[in-house]
C-alpha cells in the first residue's frame, strides 16, 4: 500500500515539478557532484602515486586506506562539526551549517573510497608498465600521468562508486547540514525528516526520486565515457 | 655517433632474492654489431639484458659505459619478449616515447607515421594497440623502440611465438636498423636467426659467458664442446 502511494507520490511530484523538489533535488546534485569533483582530484592521483611509488609507509597507508573506506559518515560530520563550530579551530570562517560544509564532510568520506578502488585498478596497469615506463626514462609524475590516462575508464568507475556513496549519504550532511529548509535541505535529509513526521508516502516519493537520479547520473556518466573513444579496454 | 661504447661490465651480478641469475659477468663489447646472446633456458640471456639495459638493479660489480650512466640510459631502448603495448592508439604508442622527451605534438605525430610505414603499420594508426595481433604488436614495440633513434637496442627474444612471415619481416626490421648503425643486443632461441643476423655471440650457460667469439668463428666449427653440442640440438646442462 504504502509503496503504491509512495510512487503515486513521485509521480505527482514529478509531473508538477514541484518547487521544493526540484530545488533540493539541485541541491542534492550540486554538493555531491563538487564533492565528487574535489574528491577525485585527490585520490586518482593518490591511488596512482601509490601504485607507482615504493616508499616505506605504503603498505600503512594502503591499510589505513581500505580501512577508511568504512569510514562511519555520522563520525565524520560529528569531526567535521567540531572544527567548524564556532569554537572550533575553523570557526571564523561561518561554515557550519552551510552547503560547503556538507561538501567537505562527502569529501572525506569519499576520498578513501575512489583511493583504494582506484589503486586497485592502476596497480594492474602498472604491473603492465612497469618494465615499458622505467625503461623509458620515465619520470615518477610521467609515470603517474601515463596510468591516469591509459587507466581512465577504470578509475571512472571508482568515480562512481564515491559518486554512489556520497549521494545516497545522510548521517554527515544532517550533522553538519541541519537540514535547513532552503538553505541546506538535500534529498536524503529530506527523506529522514518526512520519515520522522510519518510522511512516508512523500518519503518514499523523494527517495525513489533519489534512486531515479542516482541512475541517471551514472548511465549520463557511462555514455560520455564511452562516446569519447570508440575501443573499450 | 656512437659516445656509448666501449661497455664494460667487471664482475657484473644479478641477484633475486639472495639467488645468483646471472654473473658475475665480465664483458666488454665494442660500438659495431649486432650481439646475439644465445643459451639454454634459464641460462640468463633475459637476466644479463636486463642488467646491461638497467631495468634490474645490479646485485654487485660495476657496468661502466663511455659516457656517464644517464646519458647511455637516454640513448637506449628495450624491446620485451612479450611486447608491452600501451592501452592507446598505435599512434599513441608511437608518439608516446617522442613525447616524453618533450618532442612537439605535430612533430611527433610526422615521425610516428613515418615509422608506422617503414614497419607497414600505416594503416592501423587510429587502432587500439592491445587490439593488434602477435606480429603487429611486437613489430609496434620495435617500432616504439627505434623512434627515438637509440643508440643501443635490446631486444629479448623478439621473435618468440611468431611465425616465419612475421619473424621475416622483423629481421628486415632489424638488418635496416643495424645497417643505420643502431647497435643491436638481443638474445635468441632461433639458431637460424642466429646466424642470419649475428656479427658476434655470447654464449651463455648456467648464469655465466662460457663463449664470447665472432659469429664466422662460432658458426664456423671452432665453438666450444658445449656450444656445439647446443648447436647440434643436443640438451646440454
């Protein structure tokens, strides 16, 4: 029954665009898609460096990694908020509470995820290329470089599995968020919120939404990764 | 041309995990040729090309060459048994090396047609190179090799696993290369091969040169018992 009335709900939402769906729903997107941006600008090259490079701490750090891909999100906006709270140490800055509060709380719990899954995939490449690049001469950022290119279409899916996480996340942006209507309201604490109240029709309306998004980005993702190249590999 | 030679290697030794693979090598060859480094499995042939080239990391002795140690790595390339193609295009194979050097795009793009018809890769350029038959890639890796116009050429059993069309048109390959004054260091199971290309051979046994002679004299009867038992097709141990 429930269920029923929940894509009933979806539905009208959709068909209406109403107003505040489609603004969270925006909203949802924006800090998730920065978020995924700026997370991925940090851990392919990480992930590649770790690949390519033999230093001392590597096997640590691979380990605090993988480990950190389970990285409880309640934890870290409860982190997150603490620094950013006005006695925090960042607090002069007026984050809290405000979108890009939530984007640097998706980009920590991100980062070890598209770390570790990229790393994966490269350390394959590598031992590919190892012998080719080191007799070639190569640099270590060449080296770097030449994975990162050669190994795109594994690290996309990396991408999108932080992608996937970060968009369907709710304990860290509710912390550090607040869920303020207008202000930073996204899909998911929207849906723990009508949850609350017993709305779980339009509850279950937002968050098949969600899911409809979540789809979505990832096929549009899978297409221009594709049609940019003919040859998969 | 040639700064890189005469090489010497004074009790040259690759280890693995505390095994000897080959040495300790003494050795010195000089700037014309083409060394053909023979021997049965296991001998060491990939292990002494790998030192020579630098890919392995010297276990004891020393490998001095004629001009200082990065120079001669810049002036060299190495072409792997099985051929390492990168996930890219054979043009992106073939620009890659030129690129890296800091080799303008346009001008990279020129020299890497250039080479893809002179190894009747003309027509593949746009194709993924991991896509290629066995013939195709190991005629790429050549190809990639030679665009930088090394001084020294490794080749590990190029010919491996092809057929005699494909080994065919490598040799040509080779022997144009050669004429062009690359000097040539490759090791080989081929003994027809061996014969058609080699100016000069080593002959390797149990980590170590049991023979280092001209190709005339080596081919020509005088090789050592082992060698000519190696060459009848004996199993010598």
């Amino acid at each position: 029954m429930e269920i029923w009335s929940g894509i009933t709900e979806a539905f009208w939402l959709l068909v209406t665009l109403d107003a505040d769906l489609v603004e969270i729903t925006l909203r949802s997107l924006y800090v998730t898609l920065t978020a995924l941006v700026i997370a991925s600008a940090i851990a392919l090259p990480l992930g590649a460096l770790l690949a390519v490079r033999r230093f001392r701490a590597r096997r640590i750090t691979i380990a605090v990694l993988n480990a950190l891909m389970g990285l409880p999100p309640v934890v870290v906006g409860l982190i997150v908020y603490v620094l950013l709270s006005r006695s925090g140490p960042f607090g002069v800055l007026g984050l809290l509470f405000t979108p890009t509060a939530m984007i640097i709380a998706q980009v920590i719990i991100i980062v070890p995820l598209i770390a570790s899954i990229a790393h994966q995939a490269l350390r394959e490449l590598w031992s590919d290329y190892h012998d080719l690049l080191i007799s070639m001469n190569t640099t270590q950022a060449q080296r770097v470089q030449a994975l990162l290119w050669d190994g795109r279409r594994a690290l996309l899916t990396a991408s999108l599995a932080g992608f996937g996480r970060a968009i369907g996340e709710v304990g860290a942006i509710m912390v550090v968020g607040g869920n303020i209507d207008h202000h930073t309201r996204v899909l998911t604490t929207a849906i723990a919120l009508e949850t609350g109240k017993g709305e779980f029709a339009l509850a279950l309306g937002l968050g098949f939404v969600l899911i409809a998004m979540a789809i979505a980005v990832n096929l549009a993702i899978h297409v221009i990764g594709r049609t940019e190249r003919g040859g998969r590999w | 041309m040639s700064n890189l030679f005469p090489v010497t290697l004074e009790g040259a030794t690759l280890r693995r995990s505390g095994k000897v693979l080959v040495g300790p090598v003494n050795l010195e060859l000089r700037a014309k040729g083409v060394t053909v480094v023979i021997g049965p499995n296991g001998a060491g042939k990939t292990s002494l090309l790998r030192m020579m080239h630098g890919i392995a990391r010297l276990g004891g002795g020393s490998i001095r060459w004629a001009c200082p140690p990065e120079e001669a790595r810049a002036h060299q390339a190495f072409v792997f048994q099985q051929p390492i193609m990168m996930r890219r295009s054979v043009l992106g194979n073939l620009t890659y090396p030129l690129r890296l050097t800091g080799t303008s795009w346009s001008e990279a793009r020129d020299r890497a047609t250039q080479a893809a018809t002179e190894v009747g890769l003309a027509d593949m350029l746009d194709r993924p190179a991991p896509y290629l038959s066995g013939g195709e890639r190991q005629k790429l890796a050549l190809a990639r090799a030679l665009i930088t116009r090394p001084e020294l050429l490794f080749l590990d059993e190029p010919c491996a696993s092809l057929d005699g069309r494909a080994t065919r048109e490598i040799e040509e390959i080779l022997t144009r290369a050669a004429a062009a004054g690359t000097r040539l260091i490759m090791s080989t199971h081929d003994m027809g091969q061996a014969r058609r290309l080699a100016t000069e051979v080593l002959f390797l046994m149990n980590g170590n040169i049991h023979e280092h002679s001209s190709a005339e004299m080596f081919f020509g009867g005088s090789a050592s018992p082992q060698a000519q038992a190696f060459l009848k097709g004996d199993i010598v141990e």
